[in-house]
C-alpha cells in the first residue's frame, strides 16, 4: 500500500488520513524532486549506441578520421 503525504509543521499528513487507522506503524521513504547522478539519470541510454567494439578506444578515428593507434 502506498500513500502520499506532505508535512505540516513538522508532522506528517497524509493525503487520505482515513486510510490508515490509529497506531499504525508505517515505513516513511523522502521522495524529492532533485534528479540523481549522471549515470542514473542516463541509465536508460546504457546500450542504446551499437558501433564497433573498439569504438570508446579508437573514437578520434571514427569521430575526425584519423589513423588508428
């Protein structure tokens, strides 16, 4: 079960406060708005690029054309 709440003065109020009866122990998890590392914002990309397998060594080559190293 999942409820949202705000804080009002320091206590918590739920969204539907008949939800849940007196004494209820609950799990409280701080949800924010503020984005996560770069890696878990882009996380979804990860594998999305199929190139040649050398392609994180060799990138100037395939990116500006110069020889291989």
């Amino acid at each position: 079960m999942e409820l949202e709440s705000v804080v009002q003065n320091g206590v918590i109020v739920p969204d539907d406060p008949a939800a849940l009866p007196d004494g209820t122990r609950v799990l409280i998890e701080v949800v924010t708005d503020e984005p996560g590392t770069f890696g878990e914002r882009f996380a979804v990309f990860r594998g999305a690029i199929h190139g040649p397998p050398d392609l994180a060594a060799q990138h100037d080559h395939y990116r500006l054309g110069v020889p291989k190293r």
